[in-house]
C-alpha cells in the first residue's frame, strides 16, 4: 500500500467519523473508546516497545510507567470518589493530604511531559535528573494556576492527545513523504474539525440515549466537555446546554471526532508501520485483553474506564517521547524546504 493511497484512506475514514459525529456524537464517542480504545493502547504499546519509545536509553520508558501507577490511583480516587468502594479511599486520601489531588495529578503529567523530553534530549542520566529535578520546581510553582491546569491536567492527555498530536503526526508524514495526498488529508482534518462549530444541522431524529447519557455523567467524561465551554467561555454548563444546545452539540461531536479518527489513523497505517508483526502468543494476549475490556465496558461503563484506567494513561505518557520526535522531525523537514537544513544525502560506496 503506497503513501498516496493510505492518504486517499484517511481522508474517507476523516470523513466517515465526521459525518457519524454529527449524527450519533454522544453514543461515537463512547463507542470509540470502548471498543477502539483499548485495542489501540495494546497494540501502540507493543509497537513503541519494539522501539525503546523513541528515547536515548532503553530503560527510560521506566520513569513514565513509575509515574503513571500514582496517578493512575490518584486520578480515580478524584474522579469516583462518589463511589462505595472509592469513597473510603478518597476520604484517606484528603485526610493525609488535604485537597490538593487534581494539583497532584496535573504536576505528575506536567512532569512526565517533561521527562520524556529529557528521554528524548539526553543520554547520560545524570542530566535527564537534573532536567527532572528542574521541573519538579516549576511544577510546583504553577500548580495552582488555571492556564497551567486546564493545559496539562485536562487538555494534554485527552483533546491534545488525540486532536493536536494527530494532527501533527499527519503534517510530518505529508513533509516527509512530500506529499500532495498527505497535505490534502491535513486540510480535510481541520476542516472536519472547524464544521462543527460552523455548522449546525437540525438532526431532528436524534436525542441522545439514556445510556449515553448516564454512561457520559457515570465516567467523568462529562468534564471534559465542561472544560472546553469553560475555558471558551461559551455558556453555563447544565444538563440542556451539554446535551441538546447547539454549542454542547458542537463540543460532543468534535471530541467524538478526535477520538474516533485518532484510533482510526491508528489502525490504517498497519501496513506501514506493520504493529501487528508480534509472535502469535503476544497477539492471542491482545486479543484476549481487548475482548475482556469491551465486555467490562458493556457491563458497566464506569467499570470498564476504572480498570482500563492505567493502560490508558500509560499509552498517553508512553507516546510523549514520540510526540517529541514529531515535533523535531517537522522541523527538519520545514529546513529542508525552506534551505535552512541541507537535506542529508547517502554516498553511494
């Protein structure tokens, strides 16, 4: 499968979840994540692995999994601390402590993020400490400020994550192959995204569904979507806005857009990237865990996200030091085009 074809591919898979978000956004989105989701962190997991993560050392990739076992813990005891079997904990929790847990969790995510551009930097450990160290100050002097919060303890590991990072994974892939298909693809992308917000069809026979709705209220995931109107400043965040209001419309269906094409993406470059060359016992294993992830979210969604929880922020801070390469790797290739880089040739022997 050549570049101009799999560009032609994701072009229709951006607008098959483009056209699905506008018509069934609440129930795409939970779907996707349900089903697409773990099955993407399984298999970007092993891949990255086959790869020390795109870092210096090959045990780096330690450093963001210590990280991700406290806030793994720390994040559900702030997100289901309504629940019986949380609430116990999250009460210790406050007692030792005091309220500062979400302020924890953005630091820990501030910090991974920054460690994985040490991994990414530096070689010798020493200086992958000392960069470490630097931001465990930084972070603590931000912790309290909203613009610090809303970026990395909200927008980073979710709307970030699947939107911008995908984006930018599309623009290197277009510079690098040089490609019109590629370029094409990035402009559909954006497009997709801005209609929501321009537009706004009267879907007479759509209302979302009782599940969707406790399911979206249950996880948490309502807060993201408070979050954006938050931060946009575009309404009061109650029932009728978030669910049946233009703007809340327009929020819900570009999320479950930027979901639903980021692990779409993720499976149309099978042929290229080739995730799936595992021996047959790793895939078995796969296939195994991702079946029992989709049936603990029919059970119970809530159920589903608190168990699934550590394997889907593991993937986010695991990808970080790829992130970072992205970002190096587009810049080079804006030098090569612009002739501030020489691009680098290979002597024929």
């Amino acid at each position: 499968m050549n570049t101009k074809t799999i560009d032609l591919a994701n072009i229709a898979l951006m607008l098959f979840s483009c056209v699905a978000a506008f018509v069934v956004p609440f129930e795409l989105f939970l779907f996707s994540y349900a089903v697409l989701g773990p099955l993407h962190y399984l298999t970007e997991i092993g891949w990255l692995h086959k790869r020390d993560y795109f870092a210096t050392g090959k045990k780096d990739y330690y450093w963001l999994v210590i990280f991700c076992i406290p806030l793994t813990v720390l994040s559900i005891a702030s997100t289901y601390s309504h629940t019986a079997l949380v609430a116990p904990f999250h009460n210790f929790l406050i007692d030792t402590f005091g309220e500062g847990i979400f302020d924890t969790i953005t630091v820990m995510i501030f910090l991974a993020f920054v460690m994985a551009l040490a991994m990414v930097l530096f070689k010798d450990m020493f200086y992958k400490i000392i960069f470490f160290a630097a931001a465990v100050f930084v972070g603590a002097a931000l912790s309290k400020s909203d613009p610090f919060i809303f970026l990395f303890g909200i927008f980073l590991p979710t709307l970030i994550h699947v939107f911008i990072f995908t984006g930018l994974f599309i623009l290197y892939g277009a510079l690098k192959n040089k490609s019109k298909t590629g370029i094409a693809s990035l402009f559909v992308f954006t497009a997709c995204a801005v209609s929501f917000f321009v537009f706004h069809p009267n879907i007479s026979f759509y209302k979302i569904t009782a599940y969707a709705e406790k399911a979206l209220m249950d996880s948490g995931f309502i807060q993201l979507n408070k979050a954006v109107m938050d931060l946009f400043k575009l309404g009061e965040f109650t029932r009728e806005t978030v669910f049946s209001s233009a703007v809340g419309l327009g929020i819900m269906r570009f999320i479950a857009f930027a979901y639903t094409y980021h692990y779409l993406n993720w499976f149309s470059k099978t042929q290229v990237i080739k995730w799936h060359e595992v021996p047959k016992k790793q895939l078995a294993g796969v296939i195994a865990i991702w079946i029992t992830s989709v049936v603990l979210y029919v059970y119970n969604y809530k159920t589903g996200l608190m168990v699934l929880y550590f394997l889907s922020m593991l993937h986010v801070l695991l990808e970080f030091p790829l992130n970072y390469r992205t970002f190096i790797g587009i810049g080079e290739e804006i030098g090569t085009l612009t002739g501030m880089r020489k691009p680098v040739t290979v002597k024929k022997k």
